[in-house]
C-alpha cells in the first residue's frame, strides 16, 4: 500500500475524510457554449491567493511611515534580490485580479446566475468586488509617491462629500485633517490587516454558498433543459472540471509572470505635500469611469454642490447593485428585460468613460 | 417537587413568582453585558478618531523672499500643515491663497501661460483672486493677506472685519 493510501486510511479512520469530500464528488458543472465564463471567479481566487504570498514577502522589507515608506520600496526594488520581481508581480496580479473580478461579475450578471436562490452569494460577491477596489486604493498609497499621494486626497476628500458622516469619515480614513504620514499608517493597517480579514471571511462564504447551492444554468437553457430532461449535460467537477480549472490558473500564472517581467512597476517620485498636483494626474484605470464622471459634472447643479451629488449617485447606484437579485423574477422563462439592459448600459459606461478618462487631458 | 421545571410557577407560594425573577436575571445579565460591551467599545471608537493636532505657525508665515520670485511666476509655501500658494503677477504684484482645492482638494498650481491659478486633477480654473471661474470647483480658494517687511514677504489669515 502506497504512503498516500495508508494516509488516507489513517485520516478516514479519525475522520470519516471519505464523507467531507463526497459533496466535491457529486458537484457537476453544466457543459454549454458559456461553460468558460464559469472559470472567472476561480482565476479571481487564484490571484487573491498570489496577492497573499506576495504581499507577505514586502512585508519583510516594506516600512510604512512618510519618512521610510518610499525609500523601502526602492529598496526591494533595488537592493533585495527579485525585489522587483515580487513587487511586480504584486501590482500586476492587483490589477489583474481587479480586472478578472469585474469580469466574474459581469459574466454572473449576463448569464442571470445572481437569480434565486443564489441572491447571497451575488451580495458576498459584490462586497468583495468593493473589498477589491478598497485593497486597490489602500495599497496604491503604500510607495508614497505623488501620484498615490493625490490620488488618496481625492479619494478620502470623495469620502468627506458624503452628507452627516462625511467629514468624521474623512478624519478617520486621514488619520487627520489632512493626507500625511499617519494616513499611509493607517492605510497600511487596513491593506495587510482589516481588509485580508474581512476578505477571506467573505471568501469562505462566497465559496461555500457556490459549493451548497451549485453552479447555475443561464435561465434559457434552464428552460430547456426542465422541458426536456435528457438534454441536459453536465461535468464532473472533481477532477474534472478542477482539472481544468488548474490549467486556467496556469495560464493565469504564465500571463502574470510575463507581465510583471516584461513590464516591471514604476515606482514615481516620492511624495511632497507641498508641491502642486503634476499635470495628466489620473487614478488607476478601475477608478477611471468615477473619476471622469466627477470631472464632468458642473460645480453647481440648482443649489447643491456638483460633486456632493455625483457622491451620492455612486452610491444609490452602489446600493441598487448589491440589491439588484432581489428585484428578478424567480420564474426563469420571464426573466426581467431591464436588469439585462441595465447590465449592458453599466458595461458600456463604465468601459466608455474609462477609454474617454483615459485619452481626455 | 421532583420533575418539576424550576422555571415554573408554585402557585401556593406568593414569594416565588418565578417569571418577574426570570426577567430580573435576564435583565440584570443583559445590562451588564450592554455595560460591558459599552466599556468595550468606547474606548475603541474614541481611540479612532485621531487626536486634534494644533496649527503650527500660527496666523502668519514668511512665505518667501522678496526676489525669490519672477513676475508672472507663483510658489507653494507652507501654511502650517496646508499648503498655500503666492503669486507675483505680471504687473509685480503679491497675492497669496489657499493651494487646496476647494473641488477635491489636490494642490493648486499658478500657470504662467494662462495667468490663472489651475488645479490638474480635475481641470479646475481660479482667476488671481482665487475666484472659481471654471471646471468643477464650487467655491473660491481662500485668500490671505501679503505684507512685505524689510526682505520677507508675510501672508496672514484676513481677519474678519
């Protein structure tokens, strides 16, 4: 008998490990022309998890601190040795996992998955994609360099537009009444500590909804396959479909490595607070279609101030979003019309403000 | 008395009401969970919030030296722990205002170019006095008062008439 065997003979006979792992067993996977969208959120997971690895090998040499916080990156990019390979990889696997998160989201939302009884899991989906973003604009602070440094004055001074809460937010985020050392402190403390926990909390449960609940049917073929039993068709998931699930991790890992060895990050010129904001600034390309739509919107529209009130329609907008299964049908055959609409409008402003953020001057 | 719930009623015994006393237990643990979780997380919500830190310098700073500055050419200088910005005019004149932005607060910049006072972050445009004249920013930067005595040049805070 084999080493594996008699392992697994010893954990069975403790734990009944057989048992734990049957619900993998029976898990199948519908096999349709969309089946590739469903590799999305674990090619998300997998970056998470490269995000882990690598952001505890830049603690080991990142100091956070307006004096030290610069001049360590510098220094893992440097002096340490593949410094600047792990801090590449790092942004570029931010960027990346930001990108492949929308699109997850994006997917589920096309192909209707978010519909009973799945209505949890599109909301722990959708406060992780926010997690994202909030990982995203506390890390993009860490180097202290200028661009970050204006960046994180807008964002937190977007925060403060918020009515009642806004300035004791601001002040809180700040660290201060304005964006110094002790905001890259704190930042730092939500970046490696408050979100990571909050995060991976969510990721179990995103994961074990997925797990009791199943992998979806978009609602057509649903339809289908309910009238006709015998078309349906399915894959195991284990090891099926984890198989192939791995090899898309592989590529992930492949596209990544090339990315963040042909393109290493920049790391910009260290933050001064007293130098005007350098010509062309511009937030990361996921804060783009935001950033824009706050560039475009008048300062006064009748007598509230114009970016108090694009504030406050990102986030009723932000609401609607985290909410919006709980406006669908449960019937699959008469699914609503205008959440389709609604996705495809939100897709095509989001991608439409962002090339326009990104080529306007 | 045997198998009988403790919880429930002697009706012969006046001094045992048992549910008052069953609310009084209840009530008395859940005040003294509510304190605890109170002493618990006061400390933790003032703990925070950062403490007021007070404005260095005070009302007024040399804000640079007379020749420091070309005519038709402006200088971030530091106002305690904000940024301010001084402007010579082309005609030689100082002024001197706020540098935050009143839109989104990124630091403000004088171009020479434009005679205007722009802020690069959302394309924001001050005339000399600080006035909004265009972009998104809703109200005017704060101006401040310039005095030159002797080889420095002063900006202090208007004091309200």
């Amino acid at each position: 008998m084999s080493v594996w065997h008699s392992l697994r003979d010893w954990l069975n006979d403790r734990l009944e490990w057989d048992d734990l792992i049957e619900p993998l067993r029976k898990k199948a996977v519908p096999l349709h022309g969309l089946s590739y969208w469903y590799f999305l959120g674990g090619i998300t997971l997998f970056l998470f998890v490269i995000q882990v690895l690598t952001g505890i090998l830049l603690l080991l040499y990142y100091r956070p601190g307006a004096n030290e916080a610069f001049e360590s990156v510098q220094y893992i990019m440097t002096q340490v040795q593949f410094g600047w390979l792990i801090r590449s990889v790092h942004s570029w696997s931010a960027n990346l996992m930001v990108f492949t998160a929308f699109a997850h989201m994006f997917s589920v939302l096309f192909l209707k998955a978010y519909r009973k009884p799945r209505e949890l899991t599109w909301v722990s989906g959708v406060v992780l994609l926010f997690l994202v973003m909030g990982f995203g604009f506390s890390g993009y602070l860490l180097p202290w360099n200028t661009l970050a440094f204006f960046a994180t004055k807008v964002g937190t001074d977007i925060a403060g537009q918020v009515p009642l809460i806004g300035k004791p937010l601001m002040i809180f985020l700040r660290g201060g009444e304005e964006v110094t050392g002790a905001t890259l402190t704190r930042f730092f403390g939500f970046h490696v500590a408050v979100l990571p926990g909050i995060a991976t909390l969510l990721i179990l449960l995103h994961v074990l909804l997925v797990q009791r609940l199943g992998i979806s049917v978009p609602p057509k073929l649903e339809v289908e396959w309910n009238a006709n039993p015998a078309m349906k068709r399915e894959m195991k998931f284990f090891p099926n479909f984890m198989l192939r699930e791995l090899m898309a991790w592989y590529v992930a890992l492949g596209v990544l490595g090339a990315l963040a060895a042909i393109f290493p990050w920049n790391l910009g010129v260290k933050a001064d607070p007293f130098v005007p904001a350098p010509a062309g600034i511009k937030p990361e390309w996921y804060f783009l279609f935001m950033f824009q739509t706050l560039k475009m919107i008048p300062s006064k529209i009748w007598f509230i101030d114009g970016e108090v009130l694009g504030v406050l329609a990102f986030g009723v907008i932000g609401l609607v979003w985290l909410l919006l299964p709980f406006f669908e049908s449960e019937d699959p055959s008469r699914t609503k019309r205008w959440i389709t609409g609604l996705a495809i409008f939100a897709l095509t402003y989001v991608a439409g403000m962002s090339v326009y953020g990104h080529l306007a001057k | 008395m045997a198998g009988k719930d403790p919880g429930t009623t002697d009706t012969g015994n006046q001094f045992s009401a048992p549910v008052p006393r069953r609310r009084v237990v209840e009530a008395l643990l859940g005040s003294g969970f509510l304190a605890t979780a109170v002493a618990f997380f006061y400390p933790v919500l003032r703990y925070l919030v950062p403490p007021q830190e007070s404005d260095l310098g005070g009302d007024s700073v040399v804000a640079g030296r007379v020749g420091e500055l070309k005519p038709n050419s402006g200088k971030i200088f530091r106002f305690g722990q904000h940024p301010g910005l001084l402007i010579r005019t082309a005609g030689g004149e100082y002024r001197a205002m706020s540098a935050t932005c009143t839109h989104l607060s990124c630091t403000v910049q004088y171009r020479d170019d434009l005679h205007e006072v722009w802020c690069a972050c959302h394309n924001g445009m001050y005339d000399l006095n600080g006035r909004n004249v265009s972009g998104p920013p809703p109200r005017p930067l704060e101006s401040f008062e310039v005095q030159v005595r002797g080889e420095e040049i002063y900006v202090r805070r208007r004091r309200e008439a």
